[in-house]
C-alpha cells in the first residue's frame, strides 16, 4: 500500500514508522518541497523589495550544476557538439 502524505491537507499527518505499522510500504511527500520552496521564494522576494537584494549566496553556476551541467557538457561533448564551448 501506498501513502499520500500532505501536510496541512486532509489526510491525517502520521510518521513513516506509523505507517509502516499501520501496512503502508511507501510514502509519497508530494508536498513536502513545495511548500518550502514557497515559503522561501516568499521570503527573498520580501527581502527584495524591501531591501532591493535577496541576500542569496548561492550561484547561478551552483545551480547549473546541480541541475546536471557537468552530465550534459560530456554528453555534448562526445557527440561532437561545441554548444558549452563557452561555459
């Protein structure tokens, strides 16, 4: 069985080991980044207008990378494709 968890939704909030004794084998927190993202995007565009800076530390190059920039410059590269030539 599966479990949708939601928190702040309607199923009720239980942790992983209740469930697992209540016979669900997986969880799915559909809800869980998103509500953070939202709570964090909220917050920095807040600070920007307030303050005309988001006060990140984080790069765009941090973010490229997470997202699979180094994956997709090889596989570029090995096709024979110069499209982050300039990266």
């Amino acid at each position: 069985m599966c479990y949708n968890s939601v928190e702040n939704g309607v199923s009720p909030l239980i942790t992983a080991a209740e469930a697992e004794q209540m016979g669900y084998r997986i969880i799915i927190f559909s809800f869980a980044c998103l509500a953070l993202a939202y709570e964090a995007i909220t917050t920095t565009l807040e600070r920007l207008r307030d303050t005309g800076l988001t006060g990140s530390s984080v790069s765009p190059m941090t973010i490229f990378e997470v997202c699979g920039l180094g994956e997709s410059i090889a596989i570029d590269m090995a096709a024979g494709g110069h499209a982050f030539d300039k990266v």
